[in-house]
C-alpha cells in the first residue's frame, strides 16, 4: 500500500509539472531498458500525456535543462519505447524469438523462433533517431535546439518531477531553481546500495551517489521512494549528515500491464524445464551462485537439467561470471542469456518458467520479484529485508549465502513442465497498482507540496 498518510487534497487539483525527460533521451544506444529505464518510461509516459500535458525539461548542450513543448518530450518517450520495442507483441522480438527456439517453446505444436536476422544495437539506435528527427520540431524555442529557459518559462507555482537520479550527482543542473523559489522540486531514489555496499559497484559510483545525495539535501522538496527500506536508510543518512530531510513519501512501484493480463495457455510450454533470473549481471546480484548450482547439477544430472536463462547485458565486474559463461563446457546449451529482450517477451520467458530466481544480494525495490508474482509465477529470492514482506504463497525466501538451499529449491521446482502447463495450479496472482493508480498517489504529493 502507498504511504499517503501526509497527502490528500483533490485528485481533480493538478499542479503543472514539468518532467525531465534528459535520461530517457540518452538510452537509444540501449536495446531494451532496465529496471530505472522502465521507471522512467512508465512516470513519462503518465506526466506527458495528453491529459496531463506536462512541460519537458532537456539538457542538451547549454548551461541547465532547458523547457520544451509536453509534444516535443513526448516524441522523445515515444520514439524510446518504439526502439525498446514497448509496444510490439513479442513475436517481433528477435531475441525472445531466438530465446523462445532454443528453449523449445510451443504453442499448438508450433515452434516458436527460428534463428533471427537480428540488427545491430547501433542500427536500432539510428533507426529511432532518424524517426525522432523526422516527426519532433528539433529547432525553434519549442524543439529542442535550443528549447526555452525554465528559469523564464517555467509555470508558476509548477513542480520538477525527476525519477531517474540523473543527472543528481551534478549540483549546477539544479542551480536554475535557486531563481524559481515557486517551483518545487521532487525526485524519485531508488536506493542508498552504492553508500552501503560499495563493493558491488564501479568505483566511481560511492563518491557519485554521495553527490546524489548532497544534492538531494539542498534541492528536494519532496522525495518519493518504492520500500519502507529505503525511507528507512534516507532517514538514517539524514540524521548522521545532520541535515533536515524533505518529506519522504513511500509509493511501491507498479508494473506495466503486461504483467498483469498475460494469462500462460495450457498448451505452451518449453521442451524442458527452465528457469529465470533477472537482471544485469554485476556483483550485487549474485549469478555466480546460480551458475556454480548449475554447475553442480549438469554434473549430477546430465541432459535432464533444467535451463537457465540470465535476462540482462553484462554490467560491471563481471569477470567471474563471464568466465564460466564463456569457457565452462558443463555451462553450454543448459545456461542462455538474452541481452536486449523487450518487455514483451520477457513477460512471455517469465510466464513459461517454472520459477523466477532473484538471489540478490541487496535490493532497494526488487522489481522482477514484483512483476513474476504480477504473472503468477513462483519467485525464489534472497531472504532480505525488502522482500520479507511480501509474505506470499508463491514466494520462497532463502538466505543469499545458502547454496544448498538454493539448489533444494530449484530441484523441488524443476518438474519437467512449464508453469504455463500448471497453470490451474498457481496460487492466485499478486495484486499491483498500475501506473495510472501508482502516479495518483504521486499527484496526492504533488498537490500538498
């Protein structure tokens, strides 16, 4: 449930906003979003449309954001959702079409796939830009060369929605509000992980998220989070900074709808039993677990071990794992990633698998958690504080550090058939907002700011 016990006014009382769509217009060199991409699109998608026609903030060369047209922000939205391939069906997905063949996957006796003619990342990319320059006004004080000062432009009284944290970490982006004092400011922080455990990030991410932080200090107004976790440790940084927090409001996330309505048919299911885990691959989120497991059970098993299939691009400080992927023979044809699958087609991969895996280490939200119980589908994660209060029949907690668990776990899930063949089985699906109920909780704040 979203914490709205400091929020309240009339739904109908809408403040201008104006959301900065900087990150969203950066990801075209990225074939399908993360968890943040998505969290971004979904904000985007509510604050830039037609009934809510909020202003776009840009960086785009000059000295701060600049202001321009709710038509021109929702261009860019709409031509990143095309590239990610948002709104296709997941049989135009060549990588859940590659995916779905070397799975087995079947529907009415039909293989799914056949082997792709994939384009490249950068011949996406190009596509979508092309597509963005040819229909978005680029020039003019309504485009985005070199669109209009907020400082001039902004509407009175107007809230800055960021939910990216980017680019947080950069004080002087923000310096343009010291002259609005009308216009407030509220940013969405997903964790304090790269504070806490700064071991499972790049080096440069503590000092920067550090930044974030110091900037969040001197700019917010409002603050909204996913988990009472991560209110929790905000608090707790407050208080040790001795600076005064902003309101801190606890809004769950939502998941896109495709999760929700997609309903597995009895006669899909892969040729073997498999398994997902999601997620870039980065130390924190512990798939060297999984594949030393797997490991273990070719050895044990042989041709009858379940697959695995790792949803997510190789992040940072993945060596460990990249070995094994790349140069254990065991590992071959029983472990397959899918790097750049579309939200389509990973709701397909997730409502065919007999589990989603999530043995993170440390999370702020855990979305794939959220969006496989939104399926219906068994979750086997790491027993930690976000997840501990889902307490549901179809989620299994084990501790990150427990191998053997892990591997009982996996075992007593690996039956031979898809969860899209046991589907009258499942306990029922987990109840989500959706994005439209998710942001007006958001316009609950925004209201009382």
């Amino acid at each position: 449930m979203a914490d709205t016990s400091s929020t309240g006014g009339s739904q109908s009382m809408k403040r201008p906003v104006i959301y900065d769509v900087t990150r969203l217009a950066t990801r075209f060199s990225r074939p399908a979003p993360n968890g943040i991409d998505r969290v971004d699109l979904g904000y985007a998608r509510h604050f830039l449309s037609a009934e809510r026609q909020a202003t776009g903030a840009l960086l785009n060369g000059s000295a701060s954001p600049r202001a321009i047209s709710n038509g021109t922000a929702g261009r860019i939205v709409t031509s990143i959702a095309d590239h990610w391939r948002e709104t296709d069906t997941a049989d135009v997905d060549p990588v859940f079409k590659d995916l779905a063949s070397k799975l087995g996957l079947t529907s009415g006796g039909l293989i799914a796939g056949g082997q792709p003619n994939r384009p490249t990342n950068a011949q996406r990319a190009r596509k979508s830009i092309y597509a963005l320059a040819g229909s978005t006004q680029l020039f003019g004080t309504r485009g985005l060369f070199p669109g209009r000062s907020l400082i001039k432009t902004a509407p009175e009284n107007a809230i800055y929605l960021n939910t990216s944290q980017f680019p947080l970490w950069l004080d002087w982006y923000f310096r343009w509000l010291d002259k609005r004092p009308d216009v407030k400011a509220m940013f969405f922080i997903h964790d304090l992980l790269p504070l806490d455990y700064p071991e499972f990030f790049p080096p440069a991410e503590e000092p920067r998220h550090r930044a974030r932080m110091e900037v969040l200090s001197r700019r917010a107004d409002a603050v909204i989070v996913a988990s009472d976790a991560t209110k929790d440790r905000l608090n707790r940084y407050f208080h040790d900074t001795q600076r005064s927090a902003p309101s801190i409001h606890v809004v769950p996330l939502p998941v896109d709808d495709a999760f929700k309505t997609r309903t597995s048919p009895l006669n899909t299911k892969a040729s073997k039993p498999y398994f997902v885990v999601i997620g870039t691959i980065e130390p924190r989120k512990n798939h060297l677990l999984l594949l030393h497991i797997w490991r273990d059970l070719v050895e044990k098993l042989g041709e009858a071990t379940p697959r695995l299939v790792i949803v997510g691009a190789r992040g940072w400080e993945h060596e460990n794992v990249s070995d094994l992927l790349e140069r254990c023979d065991r590992l071959q044809g029983h472990v397959l990633e899918a790097r750049g699958l579309s939200t389509p087609g990973l709701v397909e991969i997730i409502s065919n698998s007999n589990a989603v895996l999530m043995p993170t280490l440390a999370e702020g939200f855990g979305l794939p958690v959220v969006e496989a119980l939104a399926c219906g589908v068994h979750v086997i994660a790491s027993k930690i504080a976000v997840f501990e209060t889902e307490q549901r029949l179809n989620l299994t907690l084990i501790d990150p550090l427990d191998g053997p668990g892990w591997r009982e776990a996996i075992l007593a899930h690996a039956t031979g058939a898809s969860i899209g063949s046991q589907a009258k089985a499942l306990p029922e699906k987990r109840s989500v907002d959706s994005w439209m109920l998710h942001c007006e909780h958001i316009e609950k704040v925004i209201v009382r700011m």
